[in-house]
C-alpha cells in the first residue's frame, strides 16, 4: 500500500479544487477600481530606424488618457541581464541596452514602440492603431552567421559587432582534446540545429500596475515564476524603486516553463505608468503578442564531434555552437549556452577530454532564453545524437555503447572534465528498468506488425544527466551570474498549532502547495491540512528566487525544512519547559513532545498555545512566540539522470511519425509526492515530443515570424501523443540536500528529443534508407519524405 | 449599442454591449465569471470553452449578441454549490488531470459535453474529442485517464508505475 500522507505520499493536490471550479486568481482575473487598459505599438519590421512618431491623432481619440513613448522613460533604466559571461579572449560579452520602448530603433517584429493607456481595452486598441511611426526600413540579420559576416548589419551600432561573446570551455583543454581528435581510431560528426521554440504557457503573460499616491507604494501583479526577481531587478535597474515601496504579485499562474523567469519591459511600464497616470493600469498579452514579445527557447546550431576507440570508447568531445540571443539581452540569456550547457557535455559517460565553443549573436528576434530545460536539452540532444550515429558507424549496439561509457556506480562522486561534480547516480540501473518498461525485448516482433500495415517501426534509446536544483551562490558568481540563487522560508506556527509556510519559490502547476505541505507535516506528525503554504507576493514572503531550472523542492524544500527544524528545535525547549524535563530528553513523534521512556507527553498543540500565551513559560531563557526563517544555499546542483525509450512508427508514403510509445526511466532521487512527480514527467515528454515532431518558431528572411500563432506554430495536442511509461523507482538520493532530492521538472523535456529522432533514423535505416544518418528537428511529415528521396 | 439577454448558470442577465464584445469577454469582464479563460486569438487552445443550448462552444469564436436568447452554462455553472466537485471535476483531481490549471475549465466543459454525447467513450475517442484543447502541462495523458474514470472506465492498467 502507497503512504496516503506525508514524504512519499501521492496525495490529491489542495490547489486543484479552486482551478477545476473556476476559483482560480490568475493575474487577468485581477481588475482594480478606476483601473485603465495599456496596448502597445509594436514594431512591424524587423529593424528600422524610427524617423518620428506621431500621437496626435490617437492622443484626441475617446478614452485616451495618454500615449508614451521612449520620451516619457528617458530617466529611467533599461530592463537589466542577471548574467555576465566572459569570452575566450578575457573580455565581457557586449551588453546593449533593452529600453522600455524603443529609442532610435526597432530590432525585433513586436518591438515596443508606443503604448496608448485609455478607459477601456477597446479604445486603447483603436488608439494604437491610429499612432503613426515612420520608419525607416533597415536590412536585417536573422541567420547567425550571417549575422557573423563581415559587413553584417548591425543589430545594436554602439557594440560595432553582432558577437555578444565567444565563449571556450574548457580553454585549458583545447590543445589536448584537438590532440586525442588527431590521434582517434574513429571521429563521428553531425551538424545539427537545436529549434527555436516558442514556450506557449496557456497563459499569456499580464501585468496590472498599481501606485497610492498618498503613501508612494507601487504594486505589480504580474505573471511571473519569481516576483521578488523582478521587484529586484525593475525596482533597483530600471524605475529606481526601492523594495521596501514596490510589491510585487504573481498570484496564479498558469504554466511558465521558463518563459515567466525573465523581467519584460511591460512589467516596468505599467508599473511606471500607474504612477504617472495615477490610475491602476492593466495589460494584457494577445496570444499573437506572446508569439512575438516571450522569449523564445533553444535556438543552437552546432558541430559535434566525437573521438573513439574502434571498440567504442569515448575519448573525447569537441563541439562548435552559434546560440541565438535575439536582439537584446533577456534576464539569464547568456547563461543559458554557456554554463548550463557545456557544463553537462559529459553526460553519463567517463569521456575525458571535452571542449566546447558557443559563439552567442544577436539577431533581428525576439530574444531567446531559458525554456523548460536551459542549455541541458541542448547539450543532451547533440550528445546523444552523436552517439547514435558513432554506435552505426561503429556496428556497436546503441544500448551497448552507453553502457560501455557510462560512468559506474562506484565512480562517484565523479568529477567530470567539464567542471561539475555528479554526487550521485546509477545509470546501469535506470538502463536495465528501461529495457523491462519499454519490453525492448518484443521490439522486433512488434517491428515486423507494423512492417505488414507497411510502416516502418524504430526504436530509439538515449540517456540524460541534468544540474539542478540551481544554484551554489559562490559558485555561479564566479561563474557570472549577477545574483544569489538561495531559497528562503519562513514558517509561522500559530498559537492553535497550525502553520503557515512563506515560501520564496514560486508555484505555476509544480502543485507546492500540496507537497511542501507534506514535507512539514511529515516532519512534525501532523495532517497536512494544518500547513498553509504562501507564496508569490514579496510583501508576505521571505526574499526568495523563486521557480525555474527544477530548483524548488530542492533548493525552496530544504529551506523549508531547515526552518521547520528550527521551530521543532524550539519547541521542544519548550516542551521540555512543560514537562519539566530536560531538552535532551525530549522526543517528537507523531505531532506529540514525549520525555523518553516515559508516559509524560504533550500535544504539538498546547506548546504552541504556551509559545503565544507565555504564562507558564521560561521567558528568560526563550522568547515567545514560534516563527522561523532559513535560507537555504546549496553546497553543489542535484544531476538527474535517466534513461528513455521511444518507438515510432514512419509512414513511407507520406513521411507521417507516429510515436507508438514512449517510456521514461528516471533517478530523481527521494521523492515526496509520486504522483505530482510523475506528472512533471508526462508534460516534459510532451513537451520534447513537440520540438522533435511538431513545434518550431520560423522567421522569414525578413525577420517576419511565420509561425506566430496556434494556427501556424503546431502545439502537441492529444491526439498527437500516446500513454507514457513512466518510473523513478531508480533512485539514488541526492546527498547534500536534507530532502535527498533531485527535481524532476525539466528532464522529460531534456530527455525525450534525441529518443525521438533516434527513432525514427533507426525506422529509416532498418527500412532500407541507410543514407539517412540525421534530420533536423522537427521531424515533420514533409522533412522526413524529403530525407528519404535521394 | 445593443442590447442582450441570456441566461447564464440558470440566471438570466441582460446587458448593453458594443457589437464586437466577444462571448467570452461579456462572461470575464461584464459578469464577472472569470473562470472562463482566454488562451489565444485564433479559436485553437479551447481554454475559454463552455456550454451554449448545452452544446461545447468556444466562447471567443462567438459575439455576446449572437448568444442572445441562449442558455449559456460555465464552469461555475457546473460546480456544486456547495463547494465541492461534479464526478468529471473530481476524476481530473483524482488523476492529476491538471497542473497550471489555466486550460483546466475548457478542458472540463470540453469533457462533459463529450461525456454527455459518448458515455463510455474510448482513450482515441476522449483524443480526438479534445483536439481543440490545448494543455501546455500535463501531455494529456492524465487528462485522458481522468475522462475514461469519469466515464466509469477502470484505468488501473493506465497507471503510470
């Protein structure tokens, strides 16, 4: 029998009731009196310089309260980068400016130009469409190297260069990893493009801007998956806003992969506007805004290269990869090829040698930056791409090349060439509960069904590793990041005994609130309806850094649990106060202080009464009440790491994939709720499944996006996807954090592209198509055809 | 500007709206019933699903004076009103059939329009049935189990370990 409360436990999430009944607060949902509507102007042409902007005519339109433009911020700041990267030559990266509306110049289709603020969304759109911008069409870059070419047009003039960095690592390793190439007994190659994709949480983004005059406090509600980050960054950066007079709200939020991180420059206008209008003031993205204005993902092209032995051995790595950053600099943008990238190049394997180059440019887009994965899905997809093609080359079974690398058991922790140490894993181990889940075994039997309805059937097996639970603060300041990445709790016991827990990680469909509460009521023996969980509102909760990169159980949980360990602590001086006891003595058990080997006891509840009603109660040695705050900094990133299957079959007459199945067997350490666990899975897996079959974010040579809706930009749906296989029963526990925890966020995301594709080139060269050794993602009915005609 | 009259969860309303006033926008901002969302501006996530003369309709693929005279129900429409959960709301919580919960109403009303068609409708039915409904979260494989469930269906062979 699965535990029905506490660690462990797949409880039924508290959080569903409100949104499966309508109850849900989602920032659009928040409206305040006398509050006025914001629509942007947005740049129609990739890049251009603005000769004028006329607002005349708008500004006299019913409704309108006011049109801005880059005239009314000129004394404020531009939206801030949280990261610093440095390039092989010892520079930093070239850091443009990210102005709230445009100055001088457009760089992106959706550039904000304008804003018209009016009584009604409907006057505020009418309006916008009746401010006239003349601009002077300049050509644009929308290909890297294009972008790189001598004479480019520049994106940003002041740079004189569209390279923002050109990063090598592990510089030091350059001349050996070049050395163990010359030497190899075999090199396998492929160039390959990781997508561009578009996040799409269901949710576009909205912000509501809010300012009393009377006291000089601002409030943002906003999207957001770390409101204390953006009261950070827009407060010190961009309005000269100092915290204690700036709230920033992100009630519920529906779904964020990344693309809710950053801090966009319509949070700082309607912030700002608030107070110039002194009227609350909303905005709402159109989904085809959200095409154009939220950060794009992935967005890599790159050569890998692998050194073997004939036997297979992995000797050495060596990649060359142009990342796209769009036309300005999002919050942790150059992070994302960097130091979540080549740092996971390694992989599962014992590869010694490593090297790789990321050379980051800004184009005419969007710009680009963390989605579901980071740099992991990148890194993960060429490596295990390049393998695939190595272990064909080589006449050595896929499963058997993995196996004969990977780094064992007994190697940890393992330091890997690539900086990173792996405390923990077992990657034998998820491989073989792959084989049973996926029932490898019947492939071929399965293989030859569909060979008779004429299909062509692959199979196709990859590993993954991840760093999560991000970050050691000492650790990536030196790596650049311009900010600690701790995570906080306070947790206020009240006087009847229950608790409140303010968490600084932030909840967007992780379901916290059901399984941060199960971590505290397990560890004082108390049903979870006693626990509250708070967050999302910098006002109530302690300065956190919120949600992303599968940080929050394991970085905001051990908060949690080491403030939770303080308040036991307390209370059981407490207890021992009552028992008349030593403190020594005193045990917790089941919500009740015990004096050990004996029948005198105490219930949770009347400590806390006595910690709030101090009658009998050694106040010179203890204070009262019980609230305690932690921050939690973790010593070293969690590595998740799994192993997956998918099988597809391919439709020869139209190049139509179809993905059978697809199992997952993964190591995310402990885990406290299965269930939610198991749900992050599915959604990652459809996620990667999308990017290797259906998604990908097109921009013409123009810089015009193509793919700038749901009619043109193809979401999985349901009829896309199959029932999933899924396990982590593999686990080994993480052993710096308290929880044992890995985070299990992002890997389905990380691990399921490369199953894909190495699927359907596996189908293809089994069904006689052995000049197919790769195609670029995503693997439409269209791509696949053409693949397969010589 | 014209005016219209529809009986929303039982209750009949009558409203002044511009001519372009959306469906949907008349339930969030003129009702106030904001458990109906808006997921995009094309007609394709479903997230603002709800019932109209008790058929599915995406409510922003249809102006408030077109429903004139309708009997439009929401998801509040479809809750208890005692504060718990209708058999389809609780099978989706029993099944983790939601994270972010933003698609989570069209994907209800979605489902108990099909359910009310097909009562035992099969895994590729409850697919193709919400093909225009889009969950960013959850890789609908919950929210299928949820819908079989809700249909009294036994899903223990669906379970994911």
């Amino acid at each position: 029998m699965p535990k029905d409360h506490g660690i462990g436990a797949p409880m039924k999430r508290r959080e569903d009731v409100r949104f499966l009944t309508g109850k849900g607060r989602y920032t659009d949902d928040i409206n305040l009196p006398g509050q006025a509507y914001a629509v942007f102007v947005r740049s129609q042409v990739a890049h251009g310089r603005i000769r004028k902007i006329d607002t005349a005519e708008a500004e006299a339109m019913p409704g309108v309260l006011k049109v801005f433009t880059s005239a009314d911020f000129a004394d404020k700041g531009g939206v801030p980068c949280g990261w610093l990267v440095t390039g092989r030559d010892g520079q930093p990266m070239r850091e443009p400016k990210h102005p709230i509306l445009a100055e001088g110049k457009v760089r992106y289709v959706g550039d904000a130009i304008a804003a018209v603020v009016a009584e009604t969304p409907e006057q505020a759109r009418d309006a916008a469409e009746a401010v006239i911008v003349d601009i002077e069409e300049l050509p644009a870059v929308i290909d890297m190297k294009a972008a790189l070419a001598e004479g480019a047009p520049l994106v940003h003039d002041d740079l004189g260069s569209n390279l923002c960095y050109d990063w090598g690592f592990v510089e030091e390793n350059r001349a050996a990893v070049d050395e163990a190439f010359a030497k190899a007994d075999h090199v396998t190659t492929l160039e390959l493009v990781n997508n561009r994709l578009v996040p799409n949480a269901m949710e576009p983004r909205c912000a509501v801007g809010d300012y009393n005059v009377a006291t000089g406090d601002h409030t943002l509600y906003t999207t957001s998956q770390n409101p204390h980050v953006i009261r950070l960054l827009m407060g010190a950066f961009v309005l000269s806003i100092p915290e204690h007079k700036l709230r920033v709200v992100a009630p519920d939020v529906g779904g964020g992969f990344g693309s809710k991180i950053f801090h966009y420059v319509e949070e700082a206008f309607v912030t700002q506007a608030a107070k110039v209008l002194g009227r609350p003031v909303k905005w709402t993205a159109t989904r085809s805004e959200a095409f154009m204005t939220d950060a794009h993902g992935r967005d890599h092209v790159t050569r890998i290269e692998l050194a073997l032995s004939k036997d297979g051995e992995f000797q050495a790595i060596r990649t060359e990869t142009h990342a796209n950053m769009g036309a300005y600099l999002s919050t942790f943008a150059p992070s994302i090829p960097t130091w979540l990238h080549g740092t996971l190049m390694a992989g599962n394997y014992r590869t010694p040698l490593i090297y790789v180059n990321v050379k980051a440019v800004f184009t005419n887009t969007v710009p680009v930056d963390a989605y579901r994965g980071a740099g992991r899905p990148e890194a993960t997809y060429q490596l295990e791409r390049v393998i695939d093609k190595a272990a064909r080359e080589l006449g050595i079974d896929p499963i058997e090349i993995r196996r004969k690398n990977f780094i064992k058991p007994d190697q940890f922790p393992y330091q890997t060439p690539v900086a990173v140490v792996y405390d923990t894993g077992n990657y034998d181990a998820t491989m073989d509960k792959l084989i049973e889940i996926a029932d490898i075994a019947g492939f071929e039997k399965r293989r030859e069904e569909s060979a008779k309805r004429g299909l062509l059937r692959g199979l196709g097996v990859n590993c993954y590793i991840e760093a999560c639970g991000i970050a050691p603060s000492n650790l990536v300041g030196q790596l650049g990041a311009r900010a600690g990445l701790y995570e906080s709790a306070t947790v206020r016991v009240n006087a009847t005994g229950g608790l409140v827990v303010m968490t600084g990680s932030h909840s967007h469909g992780q379901g916290h609130e059901t399984s941060f509460a199960q971590v505290v009521a397990d560890m004082i023996g108390i049903p979870e309806d006693m626990v509250e969980i708070v967050h999302g509102d910098t006002a109530n909760t302690p300065m956190g850094m919120g949600t992303y990169g599968s940080r929050s159980l394991a970085v905001g949980g051990s908060a949690i649990v080491r403030a939770t360990q303080k308040i036991i602590a307390k209370a059981k001086k407490i207890a021992a106060h009552l028992l008349e006891a030593s403190e020594a003595d005193i045990e917790l058990k089941d919500g009740k202080f015990s004096v050990a080997g004996t029948d005198r006891s105490v219930a949770w509840g009347d400590v806390c009464l006595a910690a709030y009603v101090p009658h009998n109660y050694p106040l010179e040695e203890i204070e009262p009440g019980l609230e305690e705050t932690a921050f939690y900094d973790p010593s070293n990133f969690t590595y998740p790491a799994g192993a997956y299957a998918c099988e597809v079959e391919v439709d020869p007459e139209t190049g139509k994939v179809t993905v059978c199945s697809f199992a997952a067997a993964d190591d995310f350490g402990n885990v406290v709720n299965p269930m939610i666990v198991e749900g992050q899975v599915h959604g990652g897996l459809a996620q990667g499944i999308g990017q290797a079959l259906l998604e990908g974010a097109v921009y013409d040579e123009n810089g015009q996006l193509l793919t700038g809706s749901f009619m043109d930009y193809a979401m999985p749906r349901a009829d896309d996807l199959p029932f999933f296989k899924v396990d982590h029963s593999c686990a080994t526990p993480c052993t710096h954090n308290p929880l044992g925890v890995k985070g299990c966020g992002e890997a389905g995301a990380i691990g399921s592209p490369p199953a894909v594709v190495n699927a359907v080139i596996d189908a293809l060269q089994r069904g006689g198509y052995t000049h197919v050794t790769h195609i670029d993602m995503p693997l439409t009915p269209a791509r696949v055809w053409a693949a397969m005609q010589r | 500007m014209p005016q219209v009259t529809m009986t929303v969860n039982g209750r009949q309303v009558m409203r002044e709206v511009e001519g372009r006033t959306l469906l949907v926008q008349f339930l969030r901002e003129g009702l106030g019933l904001t458990g109906t969302h808006v997921g995009c501006d094309t007609s394709q996530c479903g997230a603002c699903v709800v019932h109209v003369d008790g058929k599915a309709v995406k409510s922003c693929t249809m102006l408030a004076a077109e429903a004139d005279g309708a009997e439009v129900t929401t998801i509040e429409g479809v809750t208890p009103a005692d504060g718990g959960m209708n058999p389809v709301q609780k099978a989706f919580q029993d099944h983790h059939g939601l994270q972010c919960g933003f698609c989570t109403p069209g994907m209800v009303m979605t489902a108990t329009a099909l359910l009310a068609e097909n009562p035992r409708p099969s895994p590729q039915e409850i697919r193709d049935a919400l093909e225009g409904n889009i969950c960013r979260c959850t890789g609908y494989h919950n929210i299928v189990k949820a819908i079989l469930a809700a249909s009294g269906q036994d899903v223990s062979a669906l379970a994911a370990e």
